[in-house]
C-alpha cells in the first residue's frame, strides 16, 4: 500500500478477515474487507443485517467477543497496525484516538451513575486533568452535542432521559477527547426523524472540524444526506465502492442497485414495494459462486460457479461482480435514483 495513501486516510482496512471457530474449520464473518476513511470525511458502510457492519465496527474496536477474532489483515490508524499493537497500548487508543456510538445507548450506558460522571470518567480515564476541568469540558461537549441545559442534565441517570438525548449522551462521550476518528454504528436507530436530522448534522460538524466519521447504517437516506464516499457490504464482503453521488446515480452492482430501488419505489409511492428476493445467506453455508448469486435477477451460470473479485470500472468506483456491464442486462434501462444522494 502506498506511503501516501496511509498518511492521507485516518483509518484504512486492508484485507480484513475476522471469524468465528465451527466444527468444520472456521466461519468466515469478515471476508477480506478493504476500505478506508479520510481525514474530515464521513464514509458509509451498508448492507442489510447480518451483512457484517457491526463485527466491521468492532474489529477496529477490538471489541470482538471470544471466541470470535480478526484472522488476517491489517488495521491501520494513521499509518499504525492496531493488530501488531500490544493489547494496553491499544486499550489506550480507544476514547483518546478512536470512539465508537453504539445502536442502543440504554445498553452502553450505566444505568446506577449519572449521565455526567460517565462522560467525565472518558476525559479522566485518557487524560492528566482535575475533576473540575473534566466537568467544564463534560459541559462543554454536552452543549456542543445539542443537549438542552447541560448542567441539569450532567446530573440526570440514564432512564430520566429520552432516546434522543441518550444518543446526544453517547456521542459526547465519544467526541469529549476529540478523536481523530469515529465510528457511528446505526447511531440513528429508533429514533423519530426530527432527532435523526439533528444527529446527522452535528456528525456534520464534526467531520467539518476534522473528525473522520465512519457512519454504518442500513438507513440510506441517512447515508445520502451525509457521507462523502459510500461501501456497499453484502455477506461479509465488500461489493461496491463508490463517491455518494455515483452510487445512488449510477448504482452497477445487483446488490446495491436493489437497495436503491427499494427506496426509489418508496418515493414513487408505488403500491407495491420493490424488494430483493430472498435472505442473507448463512456465513457457514455459503452458495458456491458469487454471494448474491442466488438472489441475483441478473445471474448467470458463470455467476455460480466463479467467485468474483473487486474491479475499478470507473476512476474511484469499483465493484465485485462478474458481468462486463454490472448489475444491468442487455437493453435494460438505468435504475432512476439520480436526485437521491441530494435530498
């Protein structure tokens, strides 16, 4: 890998296997996923559940639980390998250099400790500062999260707080040591759309001061109105990379542009909802062939029997797909998804 890119991207994955031990050898979550996240930019992963986003997530946190393990490639944060790292060196990365915004911050949060000393627990865990200066930086990130009276809320437990601001809660814990990167797992989840917004704008701002955001979510809308450069994840592989424009414009993997019909049928409001027929496949069985193949409108023989490997088909767009025009038959017209990425 080039000097120049790693000193460019905050985080690169290069490779990246992880997996978890089975009575026939070993079930591959994560299948050689390479992507990476640059300096002041927001990336997206997504994919339907199941697809491997969140082990994506913690395999950079370090947060796989046994016996699962990341079996093979790199993970670099500024050009360092966390995985040659020593496990205290590592451990001290998290919160000062690299924080995480879990799906459900009732289960991230303690319950019995108030809102405010938790966030003060992140600054003084990483940090040689006195009780006060935490509380005046706690405060300080709480406002600057949008949380209404920081001051009456530093002193609030968990439950006495809605969904929205226990989000707000998570998230400035994870910016209160201003990291250079942030991972947002499914950060919007639950949530009604006033919250949402708020949310996606203050990841905004954030990434505008430098941040480097990875936002995994199964919410495209949420994708569209944020990220800079977007990979599409489908049974713990990679199958699309592309700017934000160029994959909700002119989407070419079978996978993705099924994604994006389901959410041009919606603003078309067609009775009938376009869905991609079938499931995720189970990682230990999966189908010979490409992944999707037997979910593909567009499969051929050749689909089945050979396993496709990622290609560039435009400058910055690369997709894994055996077809010589992606994800479109002889004939067929254009998935109309262009406007989306804007709205």
């Amino acid at each position: 890998m080039k000097e120049a890119l790693i000193q460019k991207e905050v985080l690169i994955l290069d490779g990246l296997c992880a997996g978890f031990p089975a009575r026939r050898g070993e079930v591959r979550v994560l299948d050689h996923v390479s992507l990476s996240v640059p300096k002041g930019k927001i990336t997206g992963l997504v994919g339907e559940s199941g697809c491997g986003k969140s082990m994506t997530a913690r395999a950079v946190m370090n947060l796989i639980r046994h016996p699962g393990r990341v079996t093979g490639g790199r993970i670099l944060l500024e050009g360092r390998d966390l995985l040659s790292m020593r496990k205290k060196e590592r451990r001290m990365l998290q919160g000062r250099e690299m924080a995480m915004i879990f799906q459900d911050p009732m289960s991230s949060l303690n319950p019995v400790m108030k809102v405010g000393k938790q966030v003060d627990e992140a600054v003084l865990v990483h940090e040689h500062v006195t009780h006060a200066e935490a509380k005046r930086r706690t405060l300080e990130m709480l406002e600057a999260a949008g949380v209404p009276d920081p001051e009456r809320r530093y002193h609030s437990y968990p439950h006495q707080l809605s969904g929205g601001l226990r989000q707000r809660i998570m998230i400035a814990m994870a910016m209160v040591c201003r990291p250079k990167l942030l991972i947002a797992d499914e950060p919007t989840t639950a949530l009604d759309v006033t919250v949402e917004a708020q949310i996606l704008d203050l990841m905004k701002e954030m990434s505008a001061k430098g941040t480097a955001v990875l936002l995994i979510s199964h919410n495209l809308g949420a994708i569209a109105r944020v990220c800079d450069d977007v990979s599409v994840m489908y049974a713990g592989k990679i199958v699309e990379q592309a700017d934000i424009c160029t994959l909700f414009d002119r989407p070419r993997h079978p996978y993705t542009r099924g994604l994006l019909s389901a959410v041009s049928s919606l603003r078309d409001g067609s009775e009938v909802l376009s869905v991609i027929p079938g499931h995720v496949p189970n990682l230990a069985r999966l189908p010979a062939g490409c992944s999707f193949s037997p979910r593909c409108s567009c499969r051929g023989k050749e689909c089945m029997e050979k396993t496709p490997e990622m290609r560039e088909i435009s400058p910055g767009h690369r997709i894994r797909c055996l077809w010589e025009e992606p994800g479109k038959k002889p004939g067929e017209k254009e998935l109309e998804t262009e406007g989306l990425a804007a709205e």
